[in-house]
C-alpha cells in the first residue's frame, strides 16, 4: 500500500528531487540511481522533479511534498557540497522534527571506503518532517546509489512507519 496510514507500509512512496540549476533531468544520473534502487526494491516513485539550486526553492518544494497523501518519503540529490551556493541542508534543516544521526554517520563511513578522505567535503542530512523522512543527498550517482541500496531503501518502509506514528512489529 503506498500513501500514509497507521499501518505498516510494504510499498513507499517516494518523491524525488534533484536541486541542479545547471543540468536536465535527462541529464541527472544521481536521480535515476536513486529511482532504479527504490524500483528494483518493488516501491512507487511518486514524483521525480529537477528544480533550481536556492534555498528558497528547496525549503518549498520539501515543504509541499510532505503534504501530499501519497509521500511516504523525500529523497534529494544536489546542493550538498561546501560550496557558497550550496543551501540544501540549510534549507531542509530547519524543517527536520528529528535528525538521523546515525544515516549520516552510516553514510560517511560507506563513503569513505568509496572515496577515501575526499569524504570530508560530502554533507547530507536524514530527518523527519511532519511524519515524512526526508534525506538529502549529493548530487552523484555512486554516493546516492550507495546511500540508497545500503540504507535508506532497506529501511524505508520501517522508517515511513514508524515516523508516521505506525508501530514497528520488533516492539514488544
């Protein structure tokens, strides 16, 4: 079932959003990786969408898609690195109700067996926002495609459960 409940998800719906003000969506390698791990795990992309790199934009379109009935969850790709225009995290950040701590760890420690120190410069963020994780990635086919077969397509309909209010079936 896709869209939010209280019951347990077997299949999410998943929004995507590449934050690019130089590419195409023909173009963006890092939001198809992502869309062929959440298919080939037999879940829903809902809406894939390519929208400029501004704060502004981002905050809004975050915003917007964690209302929507059939979003179970909210991946990003792009505007994460260190560079001045870079405002993704700075924009989903203050919308996050509760951080994943561990995703971001989980995720360097992978990334760093992938490209070593390089590592440093690569910021993403895991959170929750109203009930809807969200995760904001780099724009890059290896580290999205790592970060989403390793972590978050394995975890992903326990995590929309639970951040929904739904109960885990390992609970007592």
């Amino acid at each position: 079932m896709v869209g939010r409940d209280r019951g347990t998800l077997e299949t999410v719906g998943v929004a995507i959003v590449t934050i690019s003000s130089e590419s195409t969506i023909e173009e963006d390698d890092a939001g198809a990786a992502i869309v062929t791990s959440f298919e080939e795990a037999g879940h829903e992309v809902v809406t894939r969408e390519l929208i400029a790199r501004t704060h502004d934009n981002v905050q809004a379109k975050v915003s917007r898609l964690v209302d929507r009935d059939d979003t179970d969850l909210i991946v990003t790709t792009g505007g994460t690195g260190v560079e001045p225009r870079d405002a993704t995290l700075e924009a989903v950040r203050p919308l996050v109700q509760k951080e994943l701590p561990a995703f971001l760890n989980l995720f360097h420690e992978l990334s760093y067996s992938e490209i070593g120190t390089e590592v440093v410069s690569s910021r993403a963020l895991g959170g929750i926002v109203d009930g809807v994780p969200v995760f904001c990635l780099p724009n890059d086919e290896t580290a999205t495609r790592l970060a989403c077969d390793a972590i978050i397509v394995p975890e992903a309909p326990r995590l929309a459960t639970l951040a929904n209010g739904g109960t885990d079936e390992d609970e007592p």
